[in-house]
C-alpha cells in the first residue's frame, strides 16, 4: 500500500468517522420525510412552540395552549388544526418528533407538510441536517489526518491550492473564513428577522441552514479524524503541502 498525502498509508479512520456522522445526520433527515408521509393525513396540526423544550409530548403540554395569535412564541393550538402529543404516536415517529420538539422552534409558517402533516423540524433545520450529511461525506471522500484540527480540517482542498496558505502559514485564518462562509449567512439571516420586521422565505432558510451544516459536518469530521497517535506522536512525520513541516515547541 502506498503513502498517502499526509505520510500515512490508509485513512480508514477518516472514512469511518465520517460515514457514521453522516449516517446519523441522514438518517434522522430520511426519518423526517417518511414520518409525516406514512402517518394518516392530519395527525400533525401546525405547530409553534419552542426550541430547547418540549412542548408537544403530551395534550396539556406548553405548545398545545392558547397563546394568543398575535405571541412572540406559540399561538393558540385549538385554531391550528387541535392538539398533538408525540408521546402517542408509535416509537419511532414519538422519537423523530421528540427530538424535533426539543431541537426546533417548529413554526409552522416556516416548516414543510407532507401528507398533510407538519415535518418535525422547520426548512433550516432541513437545511442544516442535508448540510450537515454533505460535509461529513466531503471529509470523508477527500480528508486526511494531520495531526491537528485545522491541517485535517483544509486536507480536503487540493494540496496545490494550499501551498501559499501555508507559505504563509495562514492556515488558522483560512479555516476561520471556510467557517465563517459557512455561518455569517444564517446569522445574518435570522438575526435581521429577529431584530427587524424582515422575514424570511423558507428557500433562504434551506439555503442557509445548508452552508451551516456543511462547515458544521466538514469541522466536526475534521476534528474527530485529527490523532497524533497515528504518527508514534511524531509531528515531523505529518506530511503538508509546501514541504511544511510540524514543529513541537
């Protein structure tokens, strides 16, 4: 087996982390399409709740009360279609709901119905898990372990590409801007709609929860990968671009 790019001879590590990151991610997102799909038409009302909490486990949870149409968070439920309890449904759609309770604000003018039932989590939610799975499997397609975060992190940009970052050594500044790529735009996004009377369009919300998502699986995987054992704790074994060369102080 030859060497690879990074002086190792395999990158089975990389590719396992990543296939199991992206797994997870995918198949919560595959479970949120196919839960409100297979369900009889109308199980799901529209929802409003709140994120970090559950509202909707039971018919006297938080999410199910008159909140007034006109609130901040939730709305009056009655006027949406009647109450809705997760804990009611089969083990796995309570599961896939729940977790959508917990994680998702579930606005219903800002999330998608299928078969007549609101999806668990809202289009940016949608839009970060599908992020999430390209970035994971990015990583694992083309990611390397370099001994640290970020080397790893930019292993997947062509070596020829890298040489004047790391020439420069800027490679700390050219990962926080991948990053920043990634996360400026759904900041920008939901916290003008939060702080003004702009709203958002669901396509915006996928958009940005997309980009999100990507740096978010493509960091993650990068992090998970990056062991110095793998070199005998060895950095002058770790192969760069540029003929680079980790040094301990």
């Amino acid at each position: 087996m030859g060497t690879l790019a990074n002086g190792l001879e395999d990158r089975f590590r990389e590719i396992k982390i990543s296939r199991i990151l992206a797994a997870v991610a995918g198949g919560y997102l595959l479970l949120s399409f196919i839960a409100p799909l297979s369900m009889p038409e109308g199980t799901v009302p529209e929802l409003s709740g709140r994120a970090n909490a559950f509202d909707y486990a039971t018919e006297s949870g938080w999410g199910n009360k008159n909140h007034g149409e006109g609130a901040t968070v939730g709305h009056d439920q009655s006027a949406h279609g009647g109450t809705f309890a997760w804990t009611e449904l089969n083990p796995l759609w309570a599961f896939v709901y729940a977790f959508g309770d917990l994680n998702c604000h579930q606005k219903h003018e800002r999330s998608w119905e299928i078969n007549g039932n609101q999806m668990p989590m809202c289009t940016r939610d949608v839009g970060i898990f599908f992020g999430f799975v390209v970035g994971a499997a990015l990583f694992g397609r083309r990611g390397l372990n370099r001994w640290t975060v970020r080397d790893t992190f930019l292993s997947i940009i062509p070596d020829q590409r890298l040489e004047p970052i790391y020439l420069t050594d800027k490679r700390m500044l050219a990962m926080l801007a991948i990053i920043g790529l990634g996360l400026i735009p759904i900041a920008v996004d939901g916290f003008t709609q939060h702080l003004t009377g702009y709203e958002s369009t669901n396509p915006v919300r996928v958009v940005t929860g997309l980009l999100c998502g990507l740096v978010l699986g493509w960091f993650i995987a990068a992090s998970a990968s990056a062991r110095t054992k793998y070199f005998g704790d060895d950095p002058e074994l770790v192969v760069l671009p540029a003929n680079a060369r980790l040094m301990t102080k």
